[in-house]
C-alpha cells in the first residue's frame, strides 16, 4: 500500500499536471470505484480542478468557483493514477507498478478515466477494487476530516498534545502510531523507522513512555516522513511518482526489510516480528 510520503508525492505532480484543467467527461470502467453513484460524471463535468489537497492518505481534488463541492480519492491497497497528455506521454503513480500497468490504456485494471478534451485524461487503475473515487458536499468532507488525527508532518505537530495523548493508550506504542484517527499518515514503513531512530521497541506499551521519549518519537516521525517526500518515497514497491520518477528513500531505510542483518546503530542483528497484525522490523539491541 502506498504510504503518505509516496501519496504526498502523487498529489504534488497531479497538481503540476491537472491545475487549471476542465473535466469534458468520466468514463467509468467498473461502477465499484464510485460506488455505483448514477450522478458521478454529471458532477464533475464541467469543473475545473483549483487544486489537490490531502489528508492522511486520502486525495481532496478541489474545483474552482466551487466551494462545496469536491472528489475524493484514495489508492487503499493497489490503487494509481496516471495521466495520459496529448502527445501519449505516460506519467503516473501509486502501488507498485508493473510492466503492464503504464501502457495500453484503457487496460484490464482501469476502473475509471477523467477526461480534459484535448488536455489529456486521467486514469485511475485498482486491481484489486479497493480503491473509490467519490464526490462529497462540504459537510461531509468535515466528516470524513474528523476521523482523522493530525499529522507529524507538520510544523504545527502539538508534540505536548500528543505526548499528554500517549499516556491514556495502553497498547503497544506501533498499534497506537497505525492508528489514523490518532495520528494521521504514519504507514507500516515509517513507524518502524521512526521507532528505530527513537530507540524505543515497537511492543512498548504506549502509556509506559516518558516524557522525552513521546517528544522524541513525535519529532523523528515527522522528519523520516519529510525526509522520504523530498526524494519520492520507497522504491521495494517499485513506487513511481507521476512525472515517472523511481522514489529512492529505500536506500535510507534503517531497519525496514533489514531483517537478519546488523543494526547500523550498534550492530545487534535486527529481527522481524508480528506486532499490531503488521510485520515489524527492529532491533532488540538498542529499541528498549
């Protein structure tokens, strides 16, 4: 599943691509990634996209002179988007790629095309139909907000807030930090890494950190989620960002998929296990 780094990644060369284009029609291949709305292509027909915005893993396309209305998309497990321009250049991304997945469209795994006349058309590709694209009103774009937490990312991270939070979860701190209503965006990748460079073991009970250990934890998941956006995300799915750039933060994984080889930080072997139903990567030696 793409994670927030490598969706953040989407979102900014969409906006590159799609800002001031005008949706001429909607081509729906499989009526289950809009969840059978009859309305769908009449909604959206005639927009112009203003911009994209982005919440947790979710894509807000917002419209121009049209405050209450707005689609969202979200890849969930093998979702892509990939925009097709008027000379057949192909840019796209999503969950991992292979090499049928950039050519020949519409293909076997398109469930739904957006069209911009002679601009081009987008793509949206889900093999496995978990994906949707769904257009919401104001009120229930709030709604859908509210279900998620804040996210590290940001400069304003409230780090007391968050640290004040952890002290009422008595699960282990890698099932608090998948939690996206508790804190929004953190994947299976970036907890393990962001728990490494905290030094803190992934079945710690969350209520049993101190104080600088939260503040820590809150700070490091922000900078090695920051750290991936900037050079495009991981590349062990074979992540491609939409201008067809091969994100290369793989190389900077720590513990992710080191399993069995020496930790960098003090040379203890890093194991894997199953920790909040995901598998889990760290090292016993120096994560405490």
């Amino acid at each position: 599943m793409p994670e927030l780094p490598e969706v953040e990644t989407v979102r900014l060369q969409l906006l590159h691509k799609l800002r001031g284009k005008t949706i001429t029609g909607v081509t729906i291949y499989h009526p289950k990634t809009t969840a059978g709305d009859a309305k769908f292509t009449k909604k959206v027909t005639g927009q112009t996209i203003d911009h994209i915005d982005r919440i947790g893993k979710l894509l807000i396309f917002c419209f121009a002179d049209q405050p209450n209305v707005f689609m969202l998309g979200h890849l969930k497990m093998t979702g892509q988007f990939f925009f097709v321009d008027t000379k057949g250049a192909i840019i796209g991304g999503g969950h991992s790629m292979t090499e049928g997945d950039g050519s020949g469209f519409p293909h076997k795994h398109s469930r739904l095309a957006v069209h911009f006349g002679n601009a081009g058309t987008l793509y949206f590709n889900d093999m496995r139909l978990f994906g949707y694209l769904k257009i919401v009103d104001n009120i229930e774009l709030n709604h859908v907000k509210s279900k998620y937490g804040p996210e590290p990312i940001h400069a304003d991270f409230d780090i007391p807030k968050f640290t004040d939070a952890l002290k009422k979860r008595k699960t282990a701190i890698k099932a608090v930090l998948l939690n996206q209503s508790f804190i929004a965006g953190l994947g299976n990748i970036y907890v393990d890494e962001a728990l490494w460079r905290a030094k803190i073991a992934p079945t710690r009970r969350a209520d049993k950190l101190t104080d600088k250990e939260a503040k820590l934890l809150a700070k490091v998941a922000g900078d090695v989620m920051n750290e991936s956006i900037k050079v495009g995300g991981t590349t062990f799915q074979h992540f491609v960002d939409s201008d067809g750039n091969v994100g290369n933060f793989t190389q900077y994984l720590k513990v992710f998929g080191k399993q069995g080889t020496p930790c960098p930080r003090c040379k203890t072997t890093i194991i894997k296990i199953r920790c909040a139903g995901r598998g889990t990567h760290y090292c016993p030696g120096c994560q405490k």
